[in-house]
C-alpha cells in the first residue's frame, strides 16, 4: 500500500480518514423524500481518480467513479429501500503516478419514512379522559393537544415515553376541563425524531327529537309531522352556529324500524326514511353535510320477538359529528350515503 494511504480505521462510525489525499464520512441516515444516506469523499490532496465498489446486504451492488481536485468533496448517494442496510467494500484511490491504494468499507445505513402511528377506535376513552396509541419505531416522546368545543385547551404539552419498544400501547391523559373534546391531535416521535401526526376529533352531539310517524310502508314526511324536523333543524343549526367555528360539521342520520316483515325490506324501508328526513332538513336550509343510513330491524332499542309491533324501536337518530361516529350497537358497519 503506498505510504500516502495511511489506514486509520476499517469501519465508518460515523468518521473515517483514508491517509492525507482522502477523507472519508458517512451519512447514515436520512428521511423518505428528503434525501439518501450518502458516502461523501473529501479530496485533500492531488488524485487521479477513485472508484467506490460496494454490496448492499441484500447483494445489491453499487460502483461509482469520480474524482476532482483538492478542496473538493464528492457525495455519494447510496439509493436503497426504506429501512436499515449493511454494506461491504472498498474505496479504490488511484494517484497520479498510476499507483492504486484502497481502503476497506463496512457500515450500516438507514433510510427512515414516518413512523405508523395508529389509534384504535376503542383506544379512544374521551369519558375517562385518556387514549391510547401504538407506534412502528420505537417511541421517544409525543406532543398532545386536546382542544374542548369551548375553544379552550385541556392539555397542551409532551409526554415522555423513554424509548418505549415499538408496538407498546402508549398512553395518554389529560385533567378534566369545561365542554366536550373536539379534536386530540398526537405527533409522535421516535428515536431517531422521525415522527408521525394523527388528529382526532371524537365530538358528537346527538340531537333530541320527537320521532316522525310515517304511514306504513312509507318514507314520506307527512304534512302534520313536518313541525317536528323543523324543531330538529331549529336545533341542528343552533348547535352548527356554536361550534361550527372550531370544525367543519356534518350531520348523521339513521334510520330503524320493527320487525314487523322482512329483514331486507326492512332495511331498505329504514334508509328511505334515513333520506327523506336528511332531504327534508336540505329543503329547509341545513346546508351542513348530510349522510344517511338504514338498520332496519337489525339495531332494536326495546329487544323483542319477530313480527313485534313496537314503536321505541320505529325511530331515528340525528347525529352532529366532525367524523363518522363510532357506533357500538349497529350489527355492521355503515355504509354512509352522501345526500
């Protein structure tokens, strides 16, 4: 090895000195979309050339060819897939006198998108005031801020996690406050302060009404009962006035009967009523999102036997939310129709 090429290290972690012609450091690691780990080649002195020979662990092969004068530095992009590679090799220096000096290579990068943050749908605890979340890395620490439909904020802060393992349910509390949580928004960060954000906005109002009567087998708001709907929206619209200010609302309505008759007519019966009491409210003014939706038999309030003629179970539901509520009753999930 000609003795200009004095070798100070093997492995790059993070800084390597090959000799006094050429310097060499590492960029381990960088974001999705914001750059590449990189090898960056620091010409010190007069160089006729070098050549980077290089394995990636997945026996991907990368060679590069450059050079330049003294002064200059050379990044070397290493493209590979998200996630952590080792890689084997050589630096090969040839010097203008026509020798060849090289300089092994072993190290480790890492090319990091945001981390998965998920929140479940039962993590949510907004009456006991806490949640829970699940994060793809391991967590170092979350930013939290859970703003109440009065304007005011319950918690605004960071919660540690202490390098928590990926995957552990992570925790969240906030002290009681005046109104009901609007919107919880989490930005999560792992070690390497890589992060993700979820915002979450569990508020929902549920709108007191007198139940419409409809003639049997029809979904058409009769002239007499139209006085309740116009109470309804007299009530929709003065909760919209409140606290549409905060967040864009839309309007959920469900639709049930008895089970007098068939499953499937029945459900089908309970989703035209569904829409014409949404289309009723549009006709009225509600210029909110409406989306509408039938349970038919399959959702009883007062549980009974086929064939039972029960009023408490021929009903609506006239739910104000930012996002589809969640429903714990329903026996599937619903397909929410836009009016």
């Amino acid at each position: 090895m000609n003795t200009r090429l004095l070798l100070l290290c093997l492995t790059l972690s993070p800084l390597c000195a090959l000799a006094d012609a050429v310097r060499v450091s590492l960029q381990p690691r960088a974001a999705v979309g914001k750059g590449l780990p990189a090898l960056q080649v620091h010409i010190e002195e007069p160089i006729a050339g070098f050549e980077l020979k290089l394995k990636r662990g997945d026996g991907h092969e990368v060679r590069v060819k450059g050079g330049g004068e003294p002064g200059v530095t050379r990044t070397l992009s290493l493209e590979q897939p998200e996630g952590r590679f080792h890689y084997e090799g050589e630096l090969v220096v040839r010097f203008p006198d026509s020798q060849e000096a090289s300089m092994p290579l072993s190290f480790d990068t890492e090319l990091l998108g945001p981390p998965q943050l998920t929140v479940a749908p039962e993590d949510v605890d907004v009456a006991g005031r806490k949640l829970r979340f699940r994060l793809s890395r391991p967590a170092s620490r979350a930013q939290v801020t859970v703003l109440m439909d009065t304007g005011e904020k319950a918690f605004d802060g960071e919660v540690p996690f202490q390098n928590a393992p990926a995957g552990t349910p992570l925790e969240v509390k906030w002290p009681a406050a005046e109104g009901r949580v609007l919107s919880i928004s989490i930005k999560a960060f792992d070690t390497s302060e890589f992060y993700s954000i979820v915002d979450l906005f569990p508020w929902r109002v549920e709108i007191p009404h007198e139940e419409i009567n409809f003639p049997s087998g029809s979904a058409e708001v009769p002239a007499g009962e139209r006085r309740k709907l116009d109470a309804s929206h007299a009530l929709i619209a003065d909760a919209v006035s409140r606290y549409g200010r905060l967040a864009q609302m839309r309007l959920y309505i469900l639709g049930h009967t008895d089970t007098v008759g068939e499953t499937a007519a029945n459900r089908e019966l309970s989703l035209k009523r569904a829409r014409g009491i949404a289309a009723y409210l549009r006709k009225k003014g509600l210029k909110l999102p409406i989306f509408y939706e039938g349970f038919g038999e399959q959702s009883p309030r007062v549980p009974t036997p086929d064939e039972t003629d029960e009023p408490g179970n021929r009903r609506a539901e006239y739910i104000l939310a930012v996002e589809p509520p969640a429903l714990s009753s329903t026996p599937f999930p619903p397909q929410w129709r836009k009016l």
